[in-house]
C-alpha cells in the first residue's frame, strides 16, 4: 500500500544520508523502520488491562449485561 507521510526535512536528509550509506532505497528504510516499531510495541496495554475486574463486586459479563438492559429501557 503506498502512503504519503509528512516527515520534516532534517528527518528526510538523515534517511537520504542512510539510504546512501546502506545502499537501501528511502522507502525500505521507512518500511523497517516501521516493522521494527510495531514488533517493539506489540501487545501494549495487555499488562494494563490484566486483572482491570480483580476488584470489582460483579464480573464482567454482569456489568456487560447490566449495560444491554440500560440500552432496552
């Protein structure tokens, strides 16, 4: 999929400076730079949301069912 993304130009000189030196096209670097970003950041908010019930007085399928009712009124 091909993607217009706004990069200001000291940005742009630094991945011109790299494709240069890595003999790797601007986009391939944009492309790694990306997988490398979301492998890093997968699964975030999975330890937040952990245990998010522990504490509460009904479990979630209740509350879940509480809310449907709300909606039928």
């Amino acid at each position: 999929m091909r993607t217009i993304v706004d990069l200001p130009e000291p940005q742009i000189a630094r991945l011109r400076e790299m494709s240069d030196r890595q003999g790797l096209s601007r986009a391939e670097l944009v492309r790694r730079a990306v997988a490398e970003y979301l492998a890093r950041h997968q699964g975030e908010g999975c330890e937040e949301a952990f245990g998010l019930w522990k504490k509460r007085s009904t479990d979630a399928l209740n509350y879940q069912d509480q809310l449907r009712e709300e909606w039928q009124r």
